[in-house]
C-alpha cells in the first residue's frame, strides 16, 4: 500500500503514517524496527529518551533500503535543553543512528517549569540546527498553545509539526487547532488511547460494518482528520493490521461520531504539559 505524504510548512513532505518505538527495549529494537520496514513502513519515529537509537539505527543499515526513502524522527532529550546541550546531544543521535541527518527533531517537552521556563532559547538552538541541513525539519512535541504563542514570537520560526497526545477520547482540541490555525501539522502521540478505546461500541459498530478491526477504524479516523501517527506495537501481525488502513475511508458521519467520543481532560491519559517537569 502506498502511505499518502502531507507538506509541512518548511516545503517537506512527511509521510502520514510511522511506525513508533516508545517503550521498545534496546536490545529488542533493531529486530522490531526491522520487522516494520519489511512490512512498508518508511517512518520511524523514536528519541534520545527512548534509549534505542543506536537499535533504529542497526536495522535502517541493515535494511538495504535508500535513505532518501525513509523519514526519520528522533527528539530532544529532557536533560538536553541548554543551547549547548541541544547542539551536543543532536551529534550523539546522529552518531547513534548512524545517519548524516534527520528529517525531523523534536523538542520533547516543553518542560515550562524547569530551565528558569526558558524553552526559547532551547528551540532556537533547535532551528540553527536546519542551516547545513543536518535536521531537514525541526519541532516539537506536547506544546500548549501558550508555549507554541511563545516560541514563534521570540523566534519568528513555525515548528513544523507539534506532537501530542490526541484519540477519540481525548481530542486535545486546543493544542491542536492552536498548530492548526499557524500551518503547524499534528503528530497524534497515542493514537488509539493505549487500548482504551477498542472496546467502545461506537467505534465497534464502524468497525463491524466496514469488516476492519476497532483499531484500523481508529488509525483510519485520524487519517481522515489530516493527523499524522504512528502507532507502536512489537507483534508482527498488529504492526500488519495497523498498516493496512488505505484501502478504506469513513463517511463524514463516522468520523463525527467517533470525534463526539471525546471527554476532554479526563480523556487524557499522559501527563500534562502545563506541569510535566521529569527531567
């Protein structure tokens, strides 16, 4: 199946669909990433917190694949905000990757009560990092509107993509529409909740009636939205399942039931931004 490409605002294309390492252990990742590319994934998505950059790296070299045809995410640890922290650990996931460059790094965190709340000076180190073409695109991720507001006028650079935690039942509208609004993509971290919404009935229904599983429905709602995911999984036949969602489509009634699932902030099932400080 061919997995469509959206423009970001820098003029590059991201594929919509990615394949997600959080929570995959190290000595497990290069056989799992590996497993994802023989199946068509050509998104990675992954960071220095997840500790398996070194295993996404194993297997993209020896995957035999162009390195023009793969999109590669990694971000920004939450140790690394100082300027000359970003500079020096963005080397090191280089170097753990075994790439010349990324496609794509992410802020992590906003981290608004750590560093003094200064994560400006953090993203503009980031957007330096563009200039000799080492990050194509650069970003960041669990960014409120407040903290979006912030960095584009102190800067005057647009993120790229902002990557937060968004499903049925927590639709994450404002820090959505805030990027949105500004040009800026969304990356839906979670995009069927950890599970939790494989069991509602609305969901079930679509599901039912298309012949495609809750899951499929799910990653196929966020498509129709314009989001861009990635979902995790280590078992074959689920990252099989996940990437087959481009042979279908929901009607506009579907995609609205599904979105009326939403329960706001008791929807959420990560921390929140606003005051998530682990460094």
């Amino acid at each position: 199946m061919t997995v469509p490409s959206l423009t970001l605002n820098d003029g590059h294309s991201i594929p919509q669909l990615g394949f997600g390492v959080f929570l995959v252990p190290p000595d497990e990742t290069a056989e799992t990433v590996t497993s994802a590319l023989e199946i068509g994934y050509r998104h990675i998505d992954t960071a220095q917190m997840y500790g398996n950059e070194k295993g996404v790296g194993e297997a993209l070299a020896a995957s035999g694949i162009e390195r023009d045809d793969l999109f590669i995410t990694t971000k920004l640890g939450n140790p690394n905000h100082k300027p000359d922290d970003v500079r020096r650990t963005f080397d090191q996931s280089l170097t753990d990757l075994g790439l010349d460059h990324v496609d794509l790094f992410l802020i992590h965190w906003p981290l608004p009560t750590q560093y003094d709340g200064d994560f400006v000076s953090t993203w503009k180190a980031m957007t330096e990092l563009t200039s000799d073409g080492r990050a194509k695109s650069v970003g960041v991720s669990n960014f409120e509107p407040d903290h979006l507001a912030k960095i584009i006028d102190e800067s005057g650079v647009l993120p790229a993509v902002n990557q937060i935690e968004v499903h049925p039942q927590f639709a994450n509208t404002a820090a959505r529409t805030a990027g949105l609004d500004r040009g800026i993509l969304t990356e839906a971290w979670s995009p069927i909740g950890r599970g939790a919404v494989l069991d509602d009935p609305t969901i079930g229904e679509i599901a039912t009636r298309l012949g495609k599983t809750p899951a499929q429905v799910t990653l196929r709602w966020h498509i129709e939205r314009g989001d861009i995911i990635f979902p995790k999984s280590m078992h074959v036949s689920r990252m099989q399942e996940n990437f087959e969602i481009f042979d279908f489509s929901l009607t506009p009634d579907d995609v609205n039931a599904i979105s009326a699932l939403d329960r706001g902030d008791e929807g959420r099932i990560g921390p929140d931004p606003k005051v998530f400080d682990r460094i």
